[in-house]
C-alpha cells in the first residue's frame, strides 16, 4: 500500500487513525469525556450513512438524525487535515460548493456499520509502532513482490 504524506500536520490524540476503505470515510476517534473509550465512526461513500459506536459496539448517544456527531465532525476533519478536501469530497462523492464546506454537503442519515473491522486494523497499526526501527522488511509483509519484479 503506498503512503501519502499528510496535506497539513494533524495531531493523533484526538483522532489517531483515519482511512478511506470499504467504501467509507472511516476511523478512530477518542471520546472527549473518558480517556479509556474511543469511537468507531464512518461515512459511508455515496449514501453519505452515518454511523459511530465504541469498539464494543455500543451507539453513540450524540448521532441521531441527518447530522454527524462531535465523532464524525472529528473524522471529517482530520480527514481533510490527512488528504485535502478535495480528495475526500471526491471519495465520499459529496458536492462541495464554496461556501457550505464538506460537512454540509453530506446528506446522509444514521446507519450501521462494522465497527469491528475498523477498530482491528487501527490496532494493527498500533502493533507496527511497538516494532523497533529497522531497515529489513517485515516477515507478514514478505508476500509482497519485489520492486521491479518480473511476473
């Protein structure tokens, strides 16, 4: 997977893991009240379906309605900090115009989505930053070809 620089510099503590995957704007965001609970939250590409839950699956009392929660607001966001709004305008295929911004031209309502999967692969992620730094490749990431390898 090729790694794009960030746009701009964001800070992790609040939203530590962003993507666009599956068909979503998705990640992981920490609770404002408690520091042990995060938030699974997703905006899904083309419907605009909002969805936020703890990692255990538990809704997110803020999201009801046609309006994203504080989560989603979070997500969007740094999302736009890690890509540029174009690039997450044309991924959640939302039309920006130039003065509502990204959030108003979401037109999505609540809906579910899996959280699980999400809250894997931030930890994941969380995992390869417990390895020491090394220049040698990985031994889960060898199944990879070979730059320039002939097929």
């Amino acid at each position: 997977m090729r790694v794009v620089p960030p746009v701009q510099p964001r800070k992790l503590a609040k939203v530590p893991f962003v993507e666009m995957a599956d068909g979503r704007l998705q990640g992981v965001v920490s609770s404002g009240s408690d520091i042990a609970r995060v938030y699974v939250s997703s905006i899904a590409s083309g419907t605009h379906g909002f969805s936020c839950s703890t990692n255990n699956n538990r809704p997110c009392g803020g999201l009801s309605g046609s309006y994203p929660c504080k989560h989603l607001q979070a997500l969007v966001k740094e999302a736009v900090l890690q890509y540029g709004v174009e690039r997450v305008a044309r991924y959640l295929k939302a039309d920006v115009d130039e003065g509502g911004g990204l959030l108003a031209a979401l037109d999505g309502r609540k809906e579910q989505a899996p959280a699980a999967v999400v809250f894997s692969r931030f930890l994941r992620h969380l995992a390869y930053l417990e390895l020491p730094p090394a220049t040698a490749p990985l031994v889960e990431m060898q199944w990879f070809p070979a730059t320039g390898a002939v097929r």
